[in-house]
C-alpha cells in the first residue's frame, strides 16, 4: 500500500542539522505514527512521502520555508515580570504557555531576563534551520473512521490523548 491521504502511516526516522547534528529521532523499535494529509508532519516532508510505501528508504532536505518557517522578530516580546507571578527563580531556557488574545496557548521560551523585564521567545526552535530527515517507512495502512474525525493517528487501536 503507498503512502496517501487518510491513511496511517509508520516511520523510523533521524533529522539531523546541516552541520549532522543530531536533532531528534524516533525511539528505536517505536516508528513515528501519524495520519497523512492531515498536517500532522512539516510539509516538505509530508510531500516526499507521498506514494512511498513500506520498505522504502529516503533522505529528504527541507528548507526552512518548508518546515518551520523563518524566525520572526514580532515573536520575541518583552513582557512585565509580574506577568509571570507565583514564579520565584525565572532564568534564561525556561519554557511556557502564552496565551493570546483569541485565548489560544502558544509554547514560549524565555529568552533573557533585564531587570523588570521578562523577553520570551515564540519562534519555534527549529524556525530557519535547514532539516535533514533520514526516513525509513515501516507500516502503511488504511485510517480507521475515528482516526479521520480526530485528524490524527491511533497508535496500535489506542486511543492515547
Ligand atoms: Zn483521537
């Protein structure tokens, strides 16, 4: 079965930065499961995907405009301290949920902190790099009808959200 739209798929994968840094992995023996065609992957890779089926091996490079986008200044924002109350040590990698306007939570880093002043970053943390993906394709098989309502993958049958 190839790799298509509302189908399940399985892969091993590495991703690596340009310079072969290791950026992430899927755990061995346990492949990546998502739904394709749902937006569930960066679309450089999602797109390279499709029509592959198990068995096939691939590398694929994504640039940034394909996989997390350029990093905006309008993402880095300086906020009051008191905006994160009841937090007693805040220090430089720590991460949180901003929450915007439309009530929607955004993942944010601190970035620096300068006196009264708190500076988050909202960029994601691969925005701008260039993505190496070494990709294996390991099972391909039809979404159930509850897969397709949720928009994403069941993996094994199990419902783990
Ligand atoms: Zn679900």
């Amino acid at each position: 079965m190839n790799i298509a739209d509302k189908r399940v798929v399985s892969i091993h994968y590495t991703l690596t930065a340009a310079d072969g840094e290791l950026i992430d992995r899927s755990a061995d023996g346990e492949p990546l499961v998502y739904l394709h065609g749902a937006g569930n992957l960066i679309p450089g890779l999602e797109d390279e995907l499709t029509g592959k089926a198990a068995g096939d091996a691939l590398k694929v490079v994504v640039a940034p405009e394909q996989g997390y986008g350029m990093p905006s200044d309008e993402l880095v924002q300086r906020v009051p301290r008191e905006a994160f109350g009841g937090i007693e040590e805040l220090q430089p990698g720590m991460r949180f949920e901003a929450t915007d306007q439309q009530g929607n939570a955004h993942p944010v880093v601190i970035q620096e902190i300068d006196g009264d002043e708190v500076v988050v970053n909202g960029n994601h943390p691969l925005a701008g790099h260039t993505l190496h993906f070494d990709v294996t394709v390991a099972e391909v098989r039809e979404a159930t009808a509850e897969e397709l309502e949720h928009g994403h993958a069941h993996a094994d049958g199990h419902h783990h959200h």
